[in-house]
C-alpha cells in the first residue's frame, strides 16, 4: 500500500475499534427509550459538530460552497440526492443498532457488523465497480461461513443483523461517491437533515425534557465520541481506500463487541461461535493480506 494511503487505512482501523465499545454506553441507557436515545444523540450531535465547524474548519466549508456554486444544478440536485438517500440509511441504522443492543441482545447488534462487510464489499464490486481478487473473493467465504455457523441460533436476531448490516452498507456505498465535498461538512449536513427527519417524531412523542445527569452525560459520549469521531474517521478512510476494503475493516467492530459482551456484560458464549469469530479474524487477515505485506515491508525498510 503506498504510503499516502495508510492514514486512510489506519483511520478506517481506528473509527471501527472506537465502535466496538458503543454498547457500554448504550447499556446505560437501557432504562430509556430507543427513539428518546436517538433523538437526543442526534440533536446533541448537530450542536457539537457545528460549532467544531464554525470553530476550527470554517476554510473547509467556505471551500464546500465554492465548489457548489461553480458545480451545474443537475450535480447539486445529485448531490441533495446522495444527502437525503444517505441520511436516511445512516439515521434507520443508528435507531435499529439502539433498539438491538437495548431490547434484542448484544451479539444480535455486533453479528449485524459481521454481515455488513458482506454486503459492503458486493455492493462496492456490483454498483461502484470495485474489483476483488481470488483472494478477496476467499476471504469472504470464509466470513460467509463464519456468519453461518452464528446464524444457527436465533432468527430474529438474525434478522436484525441483516437490516442494521444493509442499512449501513448501502450509506458507506453511497459516501464512495461523494469525494469533491470535506467529510466533516458532509456528516454535519446529514445530521442537520436527521434532525428535520426526527423533529415531528419527537415534537409529537415528547413528554418532558430529560433532567438526568446519568443521561446527559451518556448523551454527549455517544454524539461526541461514538459518533462523530468514528464516523469521520470512516467517511475519510473512504478517501483513500475503496468501500470494499473499509467494509471488511468493519469486522474489527464485532470482534471487539463481542469481546465486551463476554467479559463485560458477562454474556455466554460457546464453543461453535468461538470458533465462528476465529474464522472471522481469519476472513480479515486474508482479505487485507496485501495491505498487511505492504505495512510490514515499508516499516521494514525504514528500520
């Protein structure tokens, strides 16, 4: 991999890693209700995104709006299009992602990050045209048979893997083709529209302003932390690295899920889904074989 291109892999590593710790703050939240969790990280989000923005990157959004003025109107209109489409997904995958952690189980949230890959990088190869090699092609039916040997349990957790999985596949997808716009102005842009899209749920369900400290304070991790961050790191890996690579990364997600899950939340796991998460670990290695080659032999002739 070329050296310019490793911050991209590495900030795809770091964004996934980050996420695979979201359950915690989650769980303190089970006492409230998903959409509520949902509505308030999104809001909570908008206001921190915006001033980071106004704040220290108001070059890059006066740049944005250069571009969109010179742009014809058919690419704005796409443009919107690509906003309103990804907003959507991004905003059904983070209330069906709360509600699994919350009200389904654990494993059914992280095994939704084991499918994801899968469809990301199928996806990448049928609509963006992405190339995948033998080996590629290897690695994912190994995670294939991976996630057959964990989908031998329950069908509905099943089934609410699937649909968060497709839901952000298809958002990666669709920020792929999004390059001429700063990433961080982008996700600030969907969050805005999110808030459009929740606000008559909200204004029509709302029954009081929450006075937790317990909450808020869970509230700003996850619209800080959980959010932002990780999905900027994930929208700027996308630069540099196509949507297949960035879809298999996800797969650092489950794996440290599900590492939470055993020896945080004290959930069981047993012999077969061990061996299922191993063959995952494998899927990883072999899809990203040469990026690792290439990681290794450039630390090797800087040594």
């Amino acid at each position: 991999m070329p050296k310019s291109n490793l911050r991209y892999f590495f900030a795809g590593i770091l964004s996934f890693a980050i996420w695979g710790f979201f359950s915690i703050p989650l769980r303190n939240l089970k006492a409230f209700p998903s959409e509520e969790i949902l509505y308030y990280r999104i809001f909570t989000s908008l206001i921190f995104i915006w001033l980071a923005i106004l704040v220290f990157r108001r070059k890059e959004l006066k740049k944005d709006l250069v571009y969109l003025s010179f742009i014809t109107n058919r690419e704005r209109r796409n443009i919107l299009l690509q906003l309103i489409g990804s907003t959507l997904l991004l905003t059904s995958n983070w209330y069906t992602y709360i509600y699994a952690v919350n009200n389904v189980s654990l494993q059914s949230a992280a095994f939704a990050y084991m499918v994801c890959p899968l469809i990301t990088a199928f996806g990448g190869f049928l609509i963006l045209k992405e190339s995948l090699s033998r080996l590629k092609l290897i690695s994912l039916g190994i995670a294939l048979l991976s996630i057959l040997l964990l989908a031998t349990g329950s069908f509905v957790e099943v089934l609410w893997s699937v649909i968060i999985a497709s839901l952000y596949a298809f958002y990666l997808i669709i920020q792929r083709k999004m390059q001429h716009l700063d990433k961080l102005n982008v996700l600030a842009v969907q969050i805005g529209f999110a808030v459009i899209l929740m606000l008559p749920f909200y204004l029509l369900k709302h029954e009081g302003f929450p006075q937790d400290l317990w909450f808020w304070g869970n509230i700003t991790l996850i619209a800080v932390f959980f959010t932002i961050i990780p999905l900027f790191l994930s929208l700027y890996a996308l630069i540099g690295i196509p949507s297949s690579t960035l879809g298999i990364i996800i797969y650092i997600n489950p794996i440290i899920a599900f590492t939470v899950a055993i020896f945080y939340f004290d959930e069981h796991v047993d012999a077969h889904q061990l061996f299922a998460y191993l063959l995952l670990l494998l899927s990883v290695v072999v899809f990203n074989w040469a990026m690792i080659k290439d990681i290794f032999t450039f630390k090797g002739k800087n040594i």
